[in-house]
C-alpha cells in the first residue's frame, strides 16, 4: 500500500500529525521502533496551554494536577506560590505517549511497532522506507522521532541542534504521600548552570530530576545525587534513573526539505525557559497536518507554508523564552525574589507571577510580554539573538561555577 504520509516516531508529536491527518482523510503510517506503551525519560509535566491544543479530555492519564511551586535556591531556603487554577498536569510518559497513540489510531491511522528504520529513499514525490524486514511507500515523510532521532540523517538531511543535558530518576515515599507534594512541585534554581532541578510529584511516587547545560559534565550524577538528598530521600533508593539530552533549535535548523517534514523535538522545538518541548510537539504535529493536507490536495505545489507558519507563529515564542532565560540565569535567585515572591501587583501582572500562571495556562503569549515592554525588548532583540545560545551559556558557566 502506498500511503499518504508516512510519521516516524510516536511520541506526541508524531501522534498528533498522525491523528490530525487521518482524521482529515488521508492514509497514514504511523511507526515506531518500542512497543506501546513504552518509556521515554522526562519529566512529565503536560501545560494547561498544551493540553488546549488537544481535542480530548487528558483525564485518563492525569495523575496530579498541579497549583503551585515549591521554590529553593541552591538546595536552601526559598518560597512558595500557588495559583487559583491548575498550571499543568503530570503524567507518565508511557501512559501519556500511548494515550496520544490510540487516538491517532482510532482516528485511522496505520500503528506499526518494533520497526526500527534501516534506509530512506526520497523522490520527488514519493518515500521508500525500509526497516527490519519490510519496505514502505509514502508520498510524504515526517520526521518525529526525537532528540536522537535518525529519520531526517537517513533522509539525507542535517539537522544541527544545541543540547541541554538532563537525568532524572524516581523514588516512592514510604508510608504516607507528602502533604507538601500533593499540588506542588518543587524547583531549584542556582546549582546547575542555566538549568534547574526539580520534583514532580505522580500519582504514587515521585520523579526528581536535574537539567542544565552540557558544562555540567561529569558533575551532573553527582549534582542529582545532592538534588534527592536535598528533597529528603536516600539516592539509593532511585529507581527508573536515566539521561536524555533536549535539544535546543539553532537558526540553521531545518524544518522542511522536499517531501520532508520535522515536527517537536525532531526540529528542536523546546522552549528553553521552562524546558516544556511538548506543546512545540503538539503544536508542530498540528501545523504539519494542515500542510501536509494542502499540499497532498494539490492546492499548493510544496510544504513550504509548514515552514512558514513555524517561523511566524511559533519560533518567535521560543526566541523571547531564550531571552527570558538567558536575563533569568544571571541571577536566577534574585530573578525568581523580583518577579514571583509577589503574587500580585504590577510587576506580576506585567511579567511575575500572575503572567508566569497565564503563560502557562494557554491564557496569555510569550509575544505579549515583548509588545508591553517594547523598549526593551527592543534591546534584546539586538543582543540576545537566536545564535546566541554558545555565548550566553559561557557566561551563565563562569558565573554559575
């Protein structure tokens, strides 16, 4: 059979194309390389504003909803903030991730699992995909497999990205679930350069994890260590521990090329402030169906739109959380005192911590803050560029040893 669009990788990204093409009429391929569900290291946290993007209630794999943060700074005293409404949910991947894969199935799309990929063949207007011991033909490819993804390589394609560094690991409490856990989630700010750690509380334990930049090295087991000692747990008795990296979009990165689609973490769409690469997912696998739908129908002659909507919609949202956490990471102590110890006021209103809930809330847009301090922004836009990333992490690595 020869299929519409072929998606590599189930993750939300890839499920979401999935879903929203086969539910525009199109035949579609859905593959992966794991059996459903299966595991993927992060940390879980689904936004309100992300889960909006959704046509489907996420209740099935809700495991906690949370209201607020727990606040320390380098493993010591800090503050707590709640919000009036829920700011995001928590879930485990491997339910989440085979959640969004039965929807895109029940929405018709073909699931192929334990199909790891071999080779790709592209023509103009068809796919060839060879994995294990099968062949597939498509007439368009989506690149959704992730961070460490292949699709796009085999495809003949470059996809430079930076990298974040990430572990994390999980712990059930004995006796009791913590009463400071049940709507909050912990975050620590300081101890890892341009990064944090952090404590999300499931459903019956809890994940604890650390992400910073690549600096952080061989240093960063032993950071994590001191992150779950911190919390008040015994890291020897971790378990679940794995390392990921998150990639970070450059202005070079490709986000089509031909017949060649790349969605959510695949073409390093993370925003970098909060770490968040799920709502880039969902988004991206949403913008890649319309085009793709365009494109097949024969009203427009290439993908170039996908490209263009991204440019325009979303990546100008990553490009001012980049700018938000390269000022948050000179001083990320003080940022967090200044801007989210008061729960009201013009200042929260403005960018504390009445816009943070908004943001992430689906509520309120990253765009919205440039507009209302336009002067500046305007600085920013000038000093803090897309290419700035290598520079702006060395500063943040020599203030933060």
């Amino acid at each position: 059979m020869r299929y519409d669009v072929i998606v590599v990788g189930g993750g939300p990204a890839g499920s979401t194309a999935a879903r929203e093409c086969a539910a525009r009429g199109m035949s579609v391929l859905l593959l992966d390389k794991a059996t459903f569900p299966r595991d993927k290291p992060c940390g879980g946290g689904i936004t309100l504003r992300a889960a909006r993007l959704l046509p489907f209630d996420l209740a099935p794999v809700v495991e906690r909803s949370i209201r607020g943060l727990d606040l320390t700074f380098s493993r010591r005293g800090g503050f707590a903030r709640d919000a009036a409404q829920p700011l995001f949910h928590l879930v485990q991947r491997n339910r989440f991730d085979h959640f969004l894969v039965e929807q895109a199935v029940k929405a018709g799309a073909t699931l192929r699992e334990r199909t790891p990929l071999r080779e790709i063949e592209r023509e103009r207007s068809r796919v060839i995909v060879r994995t294990g011991s099968e062949t597939f033909e498509g007439r368009t490819l989506v690149a959704a497999d992730g961070a460490n993804g292949e699709t796009a390589k085999r495809a003949g394609l470059t996809v430079p990205r930076w990298r974040i560094l990430a572990l994390e690991g999980n712990v059930t409490p004995s006796g009791r679930f913590p009463e400071r856990w049940q709507t909050r989630v912990g975050i620590d700010l300081g101890a890892v350069p341009g990064g944090y750690h952090w404590l999300f509380p499931k459903g019956d334990h809890l994940n604890i994890g650390i992400g910073g930049l690549p600096s952080v090295g061989s240093a960063l087991r032993r950071k994590f260590e001191e992150a779950v000692r911190s919390y008040g747990f015994d890291p020897a008795a971790l378990w679940g521990v794995r390392a990921a990296p998150l990639p970070i979009r450059r202005p070079d990165t490709p986000l089509i090329h031909g017949n060649l689609l790349l969605v959510g973490d695949a073409a390093g769409l993370v925003d970098l402030l909060t770490g968040e690469g799920i709502y880039g997912a969902i988004w991206s696998g949403r913008a890649a169906a319309t085009h793709l739908a365009a494109h097949l129908d024969g009203k427009v002659s290439d993908l170039e739109g996908y490209r263009q909507e991204v440019e325009r919609e979303l990546i100008p949202e990553l490009q001012i959380a980049f700018q938000m956490w390269s000022l948050f990471h000179l001083a990320p102590a003080v940022a967090a005192n200044l801007l989210w110890r008061r729960s009201n006021g013009p200042l929260s209103r403005l960018i504390g911590w009445t816009r943070f809930c908004r943001l992430t809330q689906g509520e309120d847009r990253y765009r919205n803050i440039r507009k209302d301090l336009r002067p500046l922004w305007s600085i920013l836009d000038l000093v803090l560029r897309p290419a700035a990333f290598p520079f702006a992490s060395k500063i943040f690595e020599t203030f933060q040893r």
